[in-house]
C-alpha cells in the first residue's frame, strides 16, 4: 500500500493497520532476527577493514603494544561473531528461538561498540591532532554505519553505540580543552538522534513485516477459499447436472404416464400438461395453458374444488386426495376423474406450484355400480327361494309330514343347515353392501345392555352347543342403558359370540364381562382358543377376510360378520377391537356411550 492509497482512502489504511496488527508476533520477531543475520557478513568484513586500516593508522607511537592488544581483541570478537553467524545458519529452531538468537546478538553489538569505546578511550588522548581527528571521523563513520546495520532491532542498536560513545564522550569530557568539553556535551544528544532513528526505523521494519505476513495469511485464506469456492463450484455443478438429470426423468415420466398430470399456479392457472390429460381432457395442450383448470375442466354441478376448498388447500400447502369428480371433456362428454394434488414448496414454505395428478374412474365406477345392482338383485332374487326351501325343510325335519328314515332325516337337517347358512351369506352381502352405499338406516332407541347380553347368551346357547362350548355372563352385568339400534347391536353380539364358540375348544368357555369407564361401557366377549395368526391382525375387520387355515375352513364363514360388526359399532358412535388374552385365547370387545352421557354430547 503506497502512502497515495493511505491519504486518498483512509478505510483502506486502516483496514491496512489492523490486518497488520493482526499478524503473529512470534513470525515478525524471527524475520527481524532473520533479517539483522543476513547483514551481518557485511558488517563483520567492514568492521574488520576498518579495525585493520585503524590498526595501521594508529601503529606509531609508544603505545604499538596496545594497539596489538586492541587488534587481537578485534580479531577474537570477528571470529566469536562469525562463529555466531554460522550457528544460526546451521540451526533448525532459529524461527522458535528468535529471542535468544536476538539476545545473543545483542550481546555481539555490545561488545563490538566497547571494543570501539576501548578504542576511543586509549587512543583519542594518547595521540596527536592528526589521529585525534581520524579517530573522531572513524568513530563517528562506524556509530552512523551501525543504524542500517541494527536498526531492525533498536535495543541492539542503543547497546552497540552506547558501547562507542560513552567512552569516547568520558574522554572528551574529561580531557581538559574547553572545545573537547563543549563536543562531549552534544555527543549524548548526537547519540539519542541516532537511537530515535533506529527506533523509527524499527517501528517501519516491524510494520512492514507485519503487513509482509498479514498479507501472506491473506493470501493462504484467499487460497483456501477459492479452493473451497471451487470444490462448492464443481459441487453445484455436479447439483445441476443432477438436477437436470432428475429434471428429464421427471419430464419424460410425466410425458410417458398414463395419468393425466397437470402442473398449476397458486390460482389453479394451467401452466402444462402431459399426452394423457390430452387425452382425458379432449384438449389440445396450447388450448388449455394459461386457462383456469377449475372453470375448465371441472363440472359446473359438481364444484369440488370451489374458491373456499382451493383456498384452504393453498394455505395449508399439503398434499390432498380428491373423491371421484364430474369433469367435462372439450367435446362435452362428462367423466368421473379422481384427483391428487400435490404443492411444491421451497425451504421457505412457499409455494412454487401445484401438481395435479388426474384418474378416470368412470368405467370403474360404473362397473362397481353394476356389481353392486347384481349383487343386491342376485341376493333378493335368491333370498326369496331359500326361505321357502328353509321353511319346506323345518317343517318336514320337525315331523308334521310324518315319521321318516332316519338316513332321509339327516339328509334334510343337512339341507336345511347348508341353506341357512346360504342365506345368512346373502343376509350378510346385503348388509355390508347397504352400509358401504349408505342406505343403510339405524332406529337407535335407549336399551338395557345387561339385558341385550342376557338374551344374546340365550340366543346363541344352542349354536354354542353344537361346538361343545359354554357361554357364560362373568363378574356380574351392571345395570346400563345405551342409546343403539336394538337389532343391530343384538346382531353384533350374535356374530362375536358365535365367532368364539366356532374357534373355542371343546368343553372350553367364551366367557362376557361388562365394565365403565369414562362414560363409556364395554363389553367383552372372551375365548381361549387358538388366538389370531400375526399376519391376519391388520385385515381382521375387512371384507371376506378370513384367516388361511384348515381349522377356518372346517368351522365355515363368509368373511362378513367382523366387517359388519365394526360398520355397525361406529355407526353407533362406539368402537371395537380386540386383545391377545392373559392366559391364551382371544378377546373381542366394543364400547358405546351410555345414554346419559350420549344424551349431553347431543346438547
């Protein structure tokens, strides 16, 4: 940074300053150690030539056995600091051990500048004018030679000319000759100058090195983050290509899927299409981006999408699954569409689109509308029949015909059994199938459930019977009303209670208890037989399910009467369930509301 950049942008200096402040002193103090060394080959042969050249100056005299003296003295202290030298060159810590390298140092300037304060003091008085004034102008060459030689490090300076001047200003002083005296008085002040532009000196030196490593820390981050932002860099464009990728695959699912997809703004505006909704639709793609898919495609009777549904879906942003729709076609053919939108949101919520995937049901359901006519039309056309066939086979199985073979009695009790449960299959198809259309009708009336247990138990005794099995009231039936459909709910307990005599083992029990909890009573009907198999549990209560096993098909069943009992439970406002019991077996259980607190939830 040239002074200009400092004037001109005064942030910039500063922001120069504390970059360098920000250095690591330890590495500023090792190049100032670093750099006093690498000058010091230089400073030894000058001081060396010049001790010579004074050596010879100052030969003549009565004093040549000092002179000798001073330039062994001389010759001992350039070898000690040339030995000094080669150390730190040779040394490996010379970096960690900066401080005592300096000391040392500094320890060498000392002794240099007494060597040339010996001088001065033995010298100076003992000669003529002549190698008096040489003396003077040598001593003064070396003290000014000594500043770009130690200014690096002021202390060491202060110490190398301390060493050279106060003698030499003790001679002066102490000499006698006024001139001398008045010199003496401003050679302090001569060497204070020199110390304070060494210690300026200094300071620039320490400042440029600080900057030197500052900007080479700078220039490691600098580094380091454009090898971070470049690993980022191939990062991003390994995204986008991933990216992309998926982007294909994505369009070349959507334009290859037999679903129609729509892809819509957040005010359902149509802004593409696939093949298949041009399909579905009648319309070409450019013919219906850009219009709203709600006036467009949906029928004007059947709205399920009106402005308070697509504005709810756009604030609560989740996915939503639609029931079958009206939808018309360009050329006014009306189908059943099913629909599934999904939004697509950012990481901030918000929403960037809505994806609309589009199903036509209606040969579905049409088709389900056809098997539901032909089984309610199969099952009255058989009901019908069967129930004269049952009361045919009752009446002769009771003997009003007349006495008959035994063989031929139980050929007709096998009949009749066979066609009963003929027609407890289609009483039971008919049931679920009302239930599931919605035609079913509930006449819910307060009812004595100890008492519906009670006649429930000796419904179903002889059925039990059949199988070996005791049906039994346990631990007492409190006294309760709840507000049910009295045949429903007694059809309930016919299907729960047969279910545990079938699958209970002979001579065992299917025990029933009644408890209240919370304004809720449950009734639980209790088997010990052989329990339910692990992967049958998540489908007991669906339709025709039955577990697959030998002794399910020697008992018998349509698979109905679970599905059927849980329809009937909820559509009573209760719910059913069952548990693994202690011990082994099985327990089934529903709860209802009683009717006091059936009565206050309708408040």
């Amino acid at each position: 940074m040239t002074p200009i950049d400092s004037a001109t942008n005064p942030h910039k200096a500063s922001a120069g300053i504390s970059l360098a402040d920000s250095a690591d002193p330890r590495r500023v103090l090792a190049d100032r150690v670093e750099q006093i060394y690498s000058q010091m080959p230089i400073g030894i042969a000058g001081s060396f030539v010049i001790s010579v050249v004074a050596a010879i100056e100052l030969r003549q005299g009565r004093f040549v056995e000092i002179v000798i003296f001073w330039a062994g003295l001389v010759v001992l202290l350039t070898a000690a600091t040339l030995g000094l030298y080669w150390s730190y060159r040779r040394s490996t810590t010379k970096a960690s051990e900066a401080a005592q390298w300096l000391r040392w140092l500094a320890i060498s300037a000392l002794a240099t500048g007494a060597t040339w304060g010996f001088a001065a003091a033995v010298f100076f008085p003992s000669h003529a004018d002549e190698q008096q004034v040489f003396l003077a102008f040598l001593l003064a060459g070396v003290v000014a030679g000594g500043v770009p030689m130690y200014a690096v490090s002021w202390p060491v300076y202060a110490l190398y000319a301390a060493g050279i001047i106060f003698p030499f200003t003790y001679v002066l002083a102490t000499f006698g000759n006024k001139l001398f005296a008045e010199i003496a008085l401003l050679i302090p002040a001569f060497y204070a100058l020199n110390v304070a532009i060494a210690y300026r000196l200094n300071q620039v030196f320490d400042s440029g090195y600080r900057l030197r490593h500052a900007y080479g820390k700078l220039t490691e981050d600098y580094t380091a983050l454009n090898q971070r932002v470049e690993q980022q860099l191939d990062e991003l464009l390994q995204a986008q290509r991933e990216v992309e990728a998926s982007g294909r695959k994505l369009a070349l699912f959507a334009e290859r899927s037999p679903i129609a997809v729509l892809q819509m703004d957040h005010n359902a505006t149509i802004l593409e299409l696939n093949p298949a909704a041009e399909n579905l639709f009648g319309y070409a793609a450019v013919e219906l981006v850009g219009r709203n898919a709600i006036r467009t495609l949906f029928s004007s009777a059947n709205p399920v999408l009106g402005g308070a549904a697509w504005q709810s879906f756009i604030e609560t942003a989740k996915p939503l699954s639609l029931p079958p729709a009206g939808c018309v076609r360009r050329d006014g053919i009306e189908v059943s569409c099913e629909f599934t939108l999904t939004p697509l949101v950012n990481e901030d919520g918000d929403l960037l689109s809505v994806i609309a995937q589009v199903r036509d049901v209606t040969q579905v359901l049409e088709a389900d509308r056809l098997k539901k006519e032909f089984t309610s039309t199969l099952s009255h056309e058989l009901r019908t029949p069967l129930t004269s066939i049952i009361g045919s086979l009752q009446l002769v199985n009771s003997g009003v015909m007349g006495e008959m073979d035994k063989d031929i009695v139980e050929l007709t009790e096998v009949a009749e059994r066979n066609a009963q449960r003929l027609l407890d299959l289609i009483n039971d198809i008919l049931d679920i199938e009302k239930i599931e259309s919605g035609k079913f009708v509930l006449f819910p009336e307060d009812i004595e459930l100890d008492t519906l247990v009670r006649e429930s138990l000796l419904l179903n005794r002889s059925f039990a019977d059949r199988f070996k099995v005791r049906l039994e009231a346990s631990g007492g039936l409190p006294g309760l009303e709840v507000k049910a459909d009295r045949k429903r709910l007694l059809q309930v307990l016919t299907n729960l209670l047969s279910n545990a005599a079938k699958f209970s083992n002979e001579g065992g029990a299917v025990e029933v208890f009644m408890s209240v909890t919370d304004a809720m009573v449950r009734v639980d009907i209790a088997d010990r037989g052989t329990g339910i198999p692990e992967n049958f549990r998540d489908r007991i209560f669906g339709r025709f399910a039955q577990a697959d096993s030998a002794l399910t098909r020697q008992k018998g069943g349509t698979g109905l009467g679970l599905a059927i009992c849980k329809r009937l439970i909820e559509a009573m406002n209760g719910r059913i369930g069952f548990e693994d019991r202690e011990g082994g077996g099985t327990l089934f259980y529903f709860e209802m509301p009683v009717a006091k607190a059936f009565a206050q939830a309708d408040k």
